[in-house]
C-alpha cells in the first residue's frame, strides 16, 4: 500500500510502499477515505516536537474510511461497514480509564504518534475501538470529526461545563476554536468569538457566535470582552496555544469563572494567582475526547446540529500531502483533509 512516511523534523513526508496490515484476533483493517491534516502533525514536522514512536513512521490521526478486513474474533463489523476512529485508543485498565477519564489514558496509543497512523491507503486498529460512522455523514468530510469535533465536545460539555445561557468567549477561530464555537452554541451558550483574522470572525458568525471581537483592533481586548459579555465570560476557552492569548482568555472571565485551555503551548503564561484565589476562577487543560462521547458528538452531526461538511475547505490527493500542510501553514484552510482512499469507497 501507499502511505506517506515522516522520517524526522524539517523534512517532507515521503510517498512509498510499505506493508499492507494484517488485522490480528480482535483488529480491523480499514481503507482509509481520508484523514485531517493537523496542527498537531506540524508540530512534529515543524517543531521537532518528538513522536513517541521514532521514526519512520505514518502521521495523521482524523480516519475515517470502511472496513477492509476483520480479525477472526470481531463480531462488531463487518467488510464495508463505515467507520470512525478515534485519535487515541486507551487501554481500558489503568487508573484513568477505569476513572472514566481515558482521554487521559497512562497507556493510551495515539494514532500517527505512539502506532502508525491514517497518512495511509490502510490502517490497522483494534475494532473495540471504532464507531459506525452513519450514512447521513460524508466518509470524507465525516474524518474530522475523529478530533476537530470530539475534542471541541469534550472542552465545552465535560471541562468547561457549558450549559444554556452561559456566556463563552473564545480566543482563536482555527479549526479547533471554529468548532468549539458551534458547540458551545449547540448547548445554548451566548458565545463571543476572538481572533485577529476578519475571515475567521466571518466563519465564527456563521457557525453560530452572538458577537465578535478582533483583537488586533483595540489595545485592551480583555476590558473590550468584558464590556461585551456584560462583565465577564462564564467560560472562556483558549484555543491558540500562546502565553499571551492565554492571558487574555483568562483576563474576560468574571469572578467565578472557568479558563479551559484547549490549544497546546510550550510556553509559560503569567498567571495572578492572588486574582485566581480572590475571584475563585477555574484554570484547567482539556485533551482529546473520552470514547464514550464519541457517539454523541457523532449524533450532533448527524442531527446537524454542529457543522461539518462545510468545515472541510480543502482536499488533496495522498501525493499532494505536503501541499495540504503548506495550506495548513498559511492559514487558508479550515479543515484540509487528504484522500488516500476515497476514490474506492462511496462518499
């Protein structure tokens, strides 16, 4: 089979043959319609942020595709069924996951970071681990949901706690703050969008935010929230990944209020801890999505209640992948996703 192979930080992904996998007693094999270009993958490229697995290996961790082949012991699937898999499969023992806190796994095995991943025409996962994807979802747009949406589902409804009425701000409209603004409209929140790109302010509207802000535009963005949420936010999520919009985040809460940082950041943000004590906020990390909420954030989409399909701006071909990632670098796309198999496969 094709797939392309990471072989190390300031390198392109090359194309090239490797072994088709071979499913084990309780695997799948799926074929691979398309997988989401990351930011998370260019951290790898970009920032030599290291992969659990040395090289070389296949990145990509948003799959979506239909089933190839099944493990002699798997009752669940069958060959062509249409499938969602999650970003990282936990192990189901250890003191996390049987806490009902797998997201955060001791063990967890990440796609495309600890296992090969969906840069691939195939890829083999344990079918404990999939979801049936339903026929009202585009396989290939459908992909996304694999992480820009369950992670978005996870930092709105289990860390941030959003419920009807709140008022939530949202720093950055990349495609993880896109769709933690729809979610958080999904639940009834009154949601103001922060970023600095006009276009991004655009897409937030659509997707459902009452008010927007560009940061750029006013000197103090913090007191600028605060007069628009009428005081301060309930909740506001952090969806960039540096010190400074942290800060800013944290500065448009009122007292009471929750900081849910969502973007990674290697950085170190100043942080009051007397006005933290003082105004009893919240500050706390959100990663990935339990299992467990992976069908309801599914059922959102297949209800239409958060947007999917139109999220997906750009598609590549598996050859083209580090065009997509230079895409993903200029900041014009939403969602980009390649399509290593989805000529073979029914959308």
């Amino acid at each position: 089979m094709r797939a392309a192979v990471f072989h190390g930080a300031g390198q392109p992904l090359t194309l090239e043959e490797v072994a088709l996998p071979e499913p084990g007693p309780d695997d799948i094999v799926v074929r691979v319609a398309a997988c989401g270009v990351c930011h998370t993958d260019l951290h790898y490229i970009d920032h030599g942020t290291p992969t659990f697995k040395a090289p070389p290996l296949i990145l990509g961790h948003e799959v979506a595709g239909t089933v190839h082949a099944v493990g002699r012991d798997v009752e669940r699937f069958e060959t062509g069924a249409r499938v969602l898999l999650p970003a990282v499969l936990p192990c189901g023992t250890c003191r996390m996951c049987r806490t009902g806190r797998e997201n955060i796994c001791e063990n967890g095995l990440m796609l495309g970071n600890h296992i090969d991943g969906g840069y691939a025409e195939f890829i083999r996962v344990p079918a404990r681990d999939a979801f049936r994807l339903p026929e009202e979802i585009p396989l290939v747009e459908g992909s996304i949901i694999a992480d820009a949406l369950t992670t978005p589902y996870h930092a709105v409804v289990n860390r941030g706690r959003v419920t009807p009425g709140d008022v939530v701000v949202v720093v950055g409209c990349g495609g993880i703050g896109l769709n933690v603004v729809q979610m958080a409209a999904a639940v009834g929140a009154r949601v103001v969008a922060v970023d600095l790109n006009p276009s991004k302010l655009e897409w937030a509207r659509k997707l459902g935010a009452a008010e927007t802000l560009d940061s750029g535009a006013t000197d103090r963005p913090d007191r600028a929230l605060r007069e628009l949420t009428g005081g301060g936010a309930d909740v506001a999520f952090e969806a960039v990944g540096h010190a400074a919009t942290q800060e800013l985040a944290l500065g448009s809460l009122r007292s009471g209020g929750r900081l849910v940082l969502v973007g990674y950041s290697p950085e170190t943000m100043a942080l009051n801890a007397g006005r933290v004590m003082f105004r009893e906020l919240e500050v706390m990390g959100s990663l990935g999505c339990r299992p467990v909420d992976y069908p309801r954030a599914i059922e959102l989409a297949r209800q239409g209640r958060v947007r999917v399909v139109e999220l997906v701006t750009h598609r590549f071909p598996l050859e083209e992948i580090d065009r997509a990632f230079d895409v993903l670098r200029s900041g014009e796309a939403i969602r980009a996703v390649v399509t290593p198999g989805a000529e073979a496969v029914p959308a």
